[in-house]
C-alpha cells in the first residue's frame, strides 16, 4: 500500500472478529499480517501473556493514523521534552513540599501520617500497598533496564527502536536522540528495556487489568475511602490504569483545582 486511499480501501475490508481480547480487537483493526509481525511478539513479550487473553483496552489507546505523522500525538498543538530533563521539573514540582527518601511505610505508618493533616491528602500509589495488602495484592508487570555507554556520537538512527522478534527485551532507547538541539558528543547512552515478572521488591510499572484484578482494585478503592476519607487517589498506580502522562497530568491538575 502506497496511498492513502488504498491504506483506507484496506481497513474497511478487514473482517470483524468478535470478541474483548487485544488479538481479536487489533485484527479486526489493522488485519492478521501487521498484526504478527508488528504487535503479537511485543505485546507478548511486554505483558508475559498470550495476546488473547489480554484486554484489548491495552491497545485501544493507539490511534490509527492514515499519514506518515511520526510524532508522537498527531493531534497535539504542542509536544516535546523538558529542556532540562524531568529529574529538574520533579525537584520544581516538590521544591516546597517535605521529601523523605529510602523510608519504608507500612500501614500503621500511613494511618499515623495521615492523621496529622486536616486537609486532603493525595496518594498516588498502589492501593493494596496502602491497606497493608488486606484484600490481597494487586499484579503488576515490571521491567529491568540495562544502560549501556557507547564511545562514538551516535547508535540509532531514531530515540526509540521497538524490537518485535522473540528477543527477550522489548525496545532500546537512546537518550540524546531526544534533544537533537543539544551539542554533539563522542559518547552516547543507551537503555535496553526488559519486560520482567514484578514482585513486592520490584518497581510496578504496570497494572495488569484482568476481570479478578479489577474487581480486586474496586474492593480497596472502597477500603480506602471507608479508611481514609480525606483522601484522593490518582496516578497510574493509585488509579490502576495504563495512563499516558498527559493523561496523568490532567488527572494531577483536576484534582488540585478540585480540592484547592
């Protein structure tokens, strides 16, 4: 396919499979070729799942465009990066807050913290963590990366290479390649991604949304309202939604008009 005329004669002669799971939802979208070779190997690799038992919500979020756009959102006025990175806009962002690094909090903790503030607190992490694990644990996928310094000016020819063979990991980014304003180097930094198993020791990166786990998130957000009444919940983990962040940011900035 050449045109975009014969992209879009093609999606609408695609077959509709029925069904909620991610493959039947992307083969009826963009057919059983793209999506063998751009999505199951990924997707699979990313989740530790079997495309068909997956919600098809995962991938629903990707618009389907009929251009040669590469940026990111094709709908956004504005986009880029931080121009000093986000470790700065986050140390902005808590520049008057109290911050305490390496503290492990357990429940009685945060019934403690949380009683010494008449006014809203906001929590943006995982809710069974939150009730000391009462109803159970919520699952969650995590990743390990490796970093990787290179002695020459430049490894990819684009930030982020997605790999969609059956290698174990899943994409490799390099940084620099997202400031391409920034003055040349003879060096450059690499991130390999690797999907990885999560366990309460390990970061959890993503909510896996399964019927058992939603129903299991929906228990403690009442738990935590009957508990802490004070209390709001957002964040990709507090909310238990595979957010973008724009989509968090908005969540972020709702909250605080609300209850300012």
């Amino acid at each position: 396919m050449k045109t975009q005329e014969e992209l879009t004669a093609y999606l609408q002669g695609l077959p509709q499979i029925p069904g909620d799971d991610l493959e039947s939802h992307c083969v009826s979208m963009v057919g059983r070729p793209v999506f063998d070779a751009v999505v199951r190997n990924y997707t699979e690799k990313q989740w530790g799942t079997p495309c068909n038992k997956l919600p098809k919500s995962i991938i629903a979020r990707l618009p389907i465009r009929h251009t040669r756009d590469t940026t990111y959102f094709n709908s956004a006025k504005y986009q880029g990066m931080p121009v000093l990175g986000y470790s700065t806009v986050v140390r902005r962002m808590v520049a008057k807050a109290t911050v305490y690094f390496g503290v492990d909090v357990d429940y009685g903790s945060l019934k403690s913290l949380y009683a010494q503030y008449e006014g809203r607190v906001f929590f943006s992490g995982p809710l069974d963590t939150l009730m000391g694990y009462s109803l159970g644990r919520l699952p969650y996928r995590s990743l390990r990366f490796e970093d990787k310094l290179h002695p020459c000016s430049q490894v990819q020819n684009v930030p982020v290479i997605n790999d969609l063979t059956l290698a174990p990991h899943t994409r490799t980014i390099e940084h620099k390649l997202f400031y391409p304003e920034a003055p040349s180097t003879n060096y450059t930094l690499t991130t390999t991604e690797f999907p990885a198993a999560w366990s309460p020791t390990a970061e959890p990166y993503y909510p896996i949304r399964d019927k058992a786990a939603i129903e299991l998130h929906a228990r403690y957000v009442e738990a935590v309202s009957a508990t802490f009444p004070k209390m709001v919940v957002g964040g990709r983990l507090g909310a238990y939604m595979y957010y973008d962040m724009d989509q968090v940011i908005a969540m972020a900035m709702k909250d605080a008009h609300a209850y300012k």
